[in-house]
C-alpha cells in the first residue's frame, strides 16, 4: 500500500514523502511500517497502542481513529502529524 509521510517525518524514511507497506488493518501497516522505517511507529502511537493525540491518519481520505480498520491492496494511507509547541 501507499503511504503518504508527513514533514515531522520525513527524517524515519530518508526524505522520501511517499513508502510503501503492508497490512491487513491500519496496526498491521504501522507495525511494516515501522519494520521498514525503524522508529517511526513511536512518533504516532503511544505506550497503550493509542493514536497519539497530534496524529490523523486517513485511509482513502476518511479520516480513521481506529488501529483494526482493514485495508485493501490498493488502499492509500495518509499520515498527518499537528504541529505544536510554544
């Protein structure tokens, strides 16, 4: 599947805005994702297996707030990351 990285980042996938991954729901993908792109899972996902509060993720542009949603083959996923601080 395609996934779409944001800004934040780019820095787990060598600067590459766009990866590919694998998964029959949104946590499989997380989890490929993650094995391809070592830390990046962290940045999104907390300790309890929860979406962090900054992180959107959508999936055929439908924003998704659950980790078992199940993905296709030709399902794109878009990660958008809020910015904060002060």
């Amino acid at each position: 599947m395609r996934v779409w990285i944001p800004q934040a980042l780019l820095s787990y996938t060598g600067q590459r805005r766009q990866v590919e991954a694998d998964g029959a729901t949104l946590a499989e993908l997380l989890m490929d994702l993650d094995r391809r792109h070592p830390g990046i899972r962290f940045r999104m996902i907390d300790e309890q297996d929860g979406l962090r509060p900054h992180v959107r993720l959508f999936v055929n542009h439908e924003d998704v707030r659950r980790l078992d949603v199940p993905l296709g083959a030709g399902d794109e996923v878009h990660i958008f990351q809020a910015l904060s601080g002060g």
